[in-house]
C-alpha cells in the first residue's frame, strides 16, 4: 500500500478526532522516524514529551520485552515484585513520599483532582460539596469531561456539557486575580492547579513571580498548589520537575508521557502523606495502574534519564536551539519562547497560520506540530545531538524565508 491508501483507510474507518500530517510513520530510532517509502524525518514532536529518552531506546525495549515475557498484568488486587521497588525508586527520585500509578495523563489528573477535593474536606474541613480548585485559561490538562469542563479551548468543550462545578478559571500569569480571588474565597480552595509551563497554549512561561506567588497563597491559606507535569517535567523543560525552575516546591505532581519511555502508557500522581492519606481502599483504582510491565518500562525510562544525565542536555541544547531560532531574525518570527528542550515560535500575524510551515518542514524532513493558529512547537526527544540541532535551523529558515 502506498501513502494515499493508508489516508483512505483513516478516513474511511477512523473517527476524525484528529488532522494529522500527512506523513505514514513505519519505524523510528533515536530523534528519528522513518515513513513507510523510507523517507527519514527529525521528530521535533517527540509524542508531545512520551519519547524524551529518544525512540526505540535499547534499555528500555530490553526492559519491555523481558518484564513482557515474564509477568505482565495481575491487577492490584494481588502483589507483585516490580510495584514496591518501583514506586520507592519514583519516590526517592521526584522527592514525594506517596505515589499512585495510573495509565494515562487525564487519569493522574482525574486522581490530583479527586485528591484535592477529599484533602479538602477531610483535613482543611471545606463544608462538603463546597470545595473549589482554582485553574487557569489557556490550560491543557486531558480530555476527560471532568477536565474539559474547565478547558476554555471551545472546541475541546463544545457540546459535550453539562460540566462540573468547582473550578473557578483565572488568567495565567496575574497573581493579582489569584491573590483578589483568595480574600473572597480561601475558605473553600482546596488547591490550585496548573502547567508550570503551559504546552498545548503554545509553550508559555508564566512570569517569574507568579509560580512564587502561588506558593505563598497556598500557604498562607491552608490550600494545596499542584503542578501538572505530564509535558513539563522528567527532563523536558530541562528539570526533572519544569516547577523546580521557579524556585518552588509543589504539594503534589502529575506525571507522565516521558515515564513511558515512548512504549507503555503509565502516569502518576505524587504527593506527601498528608495528601495521599486520603486514599483508602476502595476509593480509587485502576485495573492497569502499577501493572508490573508498566513497573518495569517506567523504570527503565527514568535509569535512562538519569544515566544519561537527559535534563541537562535539555536545558544546555535548548539554549542553544532557542538562541539559533532568535538568530534567523525573520520578520515572521515574533516570539521565541520556553524552557529546556521546549520551545514555541511564534509567528506574527502578517505571516499566517502556523499549519502550512509545519507541512513545509515535513517535506523537508522535520516533523513539528501547530498550535493555536499561529505557533509552531519544537520538543525533540533529549538525545537529539547539537548538530542535529543545526541542521534544522537551516532548513526552519528555508521555510521560513
């Protein structure tokens, strides 16, 4: 089969949730993927941070194969000899007392959530049913309805009401706002909860003050600040933890994609006892979470972070990708921002939509999503090499002029 047949089968039997480019991905190894004519191309997505220890990765596959081999699934309702080993070596390593394995991003999310909440009534004494997590416009944080129902990305939400209640959404970035919200409403905030670094939006940093800010609120008023990590951290923003970067240290974590290694869906919730001591049992599972294959990729993918010292390499090449996106000074570029090996360029107006650029570097080997209209993301996995690095600034300059 050839490319267009491929397209015709998506359309024809695959719901259209989704428009990718059209490229079809075969085979990848390292920073690169390979379509199914053999054509190679940069990935510059990296699975939106899943791949940040780069694709195929040996010990990670040899981790997957062997576990996958041996014992794969009991469900919790049974022990097994991958989950204490893993969850204390997450634990030591993220610096969280308690951890909660789940599967998907959305579901660590729905558990932060649902943590909150309990946390609050139990321990802050919100009067039940009263409690209220704040969040922030333009965050991305899965699609649940749960989740969707304080997006404010309409088309993430539309028609899919009635929502629940309980997450009143301020402006990222305006401690102002937070703070005037506070003095109305602290009473009933079980938490706050954001990006550290805002993904889907576009790749924004909130000012240097506001994630400080946050943290004195939440102090000063009894409420949890929880950081939702999925994109941001394990190395991508160029800590192991993107929050770190501030100066901060958040009450709890969401974490996935780059625990996956690029191979098995796993996520976790993070947090110190006092929050985790909510969770009894019976009040919250999952028949995949802590599966012991999933113990033994995660771990292989955090052995791989670590020995390769991968965060570094984040924050040292990102630096340097940003610094040669700033150097193509075109007049289409009005914004080059992020953190570590996270970058949105933000294209003026004048130059139109981000979508056909993207298109443009795919024919020219370089695979990069569009967001929000008019910004191109750049997030290679971690191992991607200096003159690797070069070699799409040339050709993101060729499309660009």
């Amino acid at each position: 089969m050839e490319t267009h047949d491929y397209l015709a089968l998506e359309d024809r039997y695959a719901a259209h949730n989704y428009a990718p480019l059209d490229v079809v991905l075969h085979r990848a190894e390292g920073v690169y993927v390979f379509d199914i004519e053999g054509r190679r191309y940069l990935d510059c997505l990296a699975a939106y941070s899943a791949v940040n220890q780069g694709h195929q990765h040996p010990r990670i596959v040899e981790a997957l194969r062997k576990q996958a081999a041996t014992l794969a699934l009991t469900s919790r309702a049974f022990r097994n000899d991958r989950f204490g080993p893993f969850c204390k070596k997450l634990s030591e390593l993220l610096g969280y007392a308690k951890v909660l394995m789940m599967n998907t991003g959305a579901e660590a999310v729905e558990t932060a959530i649902k943590a909150a909440r309990k946390w609050g009534y139990e321990i802050k004494g919100i009067p039940r049913d009263q409690a209220l997590i704040l969040v922030f416009d333009g965050n991305f944080h899965g699609r649940t309805t749960t989740i969707i129902g304080f997006s404010t990305d309409e088309d993430a939400r539309r028609d899919f009401g009635p929502f629940t209640p309980g997450f009143p959404v301020l402006p990222y970035g305006d401690l102002r706002e937070v703070e005037a919200f506070f003095e109305k409403e602290a009473h009933r905030i079980a938490a706050v909860f954001l990006e550290p670094i805002q993904g889907e939006a576009g790749v924004i940093p909130p000012p240097p003050e506001f994630l400080p800010g946050l943290r004195r609120l939440c102090d000063q008023h009894q409420a949890l600040l929880i950081c939702d990590e999925i994109q941001s951290g394990l190395g991508r923003a160029g800590e192991l933890l993107a929050h770190h970067a501030f100066g901060v240290r958040a009450d709890g974590v969401t974490i996935g994609k780059a625990l996956s290694g690029g191979l098995y869906p796993v996520s976790a919730f993070l947090a110190d006892q006092e929050v985790m001591q909510v969770f009894t049992p019976g009040t919250h599972g999952s028949t995949f979470g802590g599966n012991p294959l999933a113990c033994a990729v995660a771990e292989a993918a955090l052995d791989v972070l670590v020995d390769e010292d991968l965060c570094a390499r984040s924050k040292e090449l990102g630096e340097h990708f940003r610094m040669g996106l700033l150097a193509l000074d075109s007049p289409k570029i009005q914004e080059v921002r992020g953190l570590g090996l996270w970058i949105g360029l933000q294209l003026e107006d004048h130059a139109g939509p981000a979508r056909p650029y993207c298109e443009a570097l795919k024919n020219r080997g370089i695979l990069a999503k569009d967001t929000h209209g008019h910004t191109i993301r750049f997030a290679p996995p971690l191992i991607i090499e200096k003159s690797e690095i070069d070699e799409a600034l040339l050709k993101i300059g060729e499309v660009l002029r």
